[in-house]
C-alpha cells in the first residue's frame, strides 16, 4: 500500500497534533531467533518473534529459505502480530531459514534469519561403545567429544 505526497502530509500534520512521532520506516523491536524441535514431538508449536514499530504501523510477511509464505494457503502457519507461529513442524517442509519483512509507506526492514532445525533428543542413559568420535546434538547445544 503506497500513500501519495497528499496523503502523507495530511498524516504528517495529523501525528503532530495528537502529539504522535513524524512518519518514519520501520524499525525493529525483536528479531526472530534459531529454535530447535524434537524429532517426534507431536502437537508442538513453533513461534519465531518479529515486531517492529513505525508510523504508519507497518505490515509482516515471512519467507523460509527465500520464499515468501503464503498465510492463506499454507495453514500450518499463523500470523500473530509479526509473530510466525508453525503449528506442528515437520522435518521435511518446515527445517531451513525462516526470515520477517516488516513495510511501511516509508520502507521494508529484513530480520536476520532464524533457523528452525530438528535434533534427536537422547537420553541420559545413552550409551556408546568402543572409541568412535561423535557429534551430537542435545536439543539445546551442539556436543563434541570423543566416546569412551
């Protein structure tokens, strides 16, 4: 949605007398961040965070690995405020980059990206034989470490 000149002073003008900030492009306020998922975890929900603030206030769309996320279509995927919500990822159509996009009249701002991945959890009682060297991720960290 453009706004012309006309339409912009008039917003303008209005703003300074209800004591509201001059028009600008939007700016951040939270960016999305990396998540990790549970292989086999059923009714799990995703939220990648994006908001941003701007006057007029602007507009959210999301791209996962460069393209853009049809809301309509795709009904895995909710749009809550600039919030990206993926109701129960899966491996194969959800793992990759996910970027926000937040528009007004006066600009596009792009997040950094957020990755959403899927990680074998295992157990404490897990165990390795012989001296092989593993790489392992623990749902919250990546490990190294030779098995002994």
């Amino acid at each position: 949605m453009l706004l012309s000149w006309k339409q912009l002073v008039l917003l303008s003008f209005i703003g300074c007398l209800g004591g509201e900030l001059l028009l600008h492009g939007p700016v951040f306020i939270s960016e999305p961040s990396d998540s990790m998922v549970p292989v086999g975890a059923e009714d799990k929900r995703v939220t990648f965070k994006c908001e941003a603030r701007g006057n007029p206030s602007p507009q959210y769309r999301w791209q996962l690995n460069g393209s853009d996320i049809n809301l309509v279509v795709e009904s895995r995927y909710e749009l809550n405020g600039g919030d990206l919500v993926v109701i129960n990822p899966h491996r194969d159509r959800d793992s990759g980059s996910y970027q926000c996009f937040a528009t007004n009249p006066l600009g596009t701002i792009v997040s950094r990206e957020a990755k959403l991945q899927f990680a074998y959890c295992l157990d404490e009682e897990a165990k390795v034989y012989g001296r092989p060297r593993v790489s392992w991720t623990a749902c919250t960290e990546e490990l190294w470490g030779a098995a002994g």
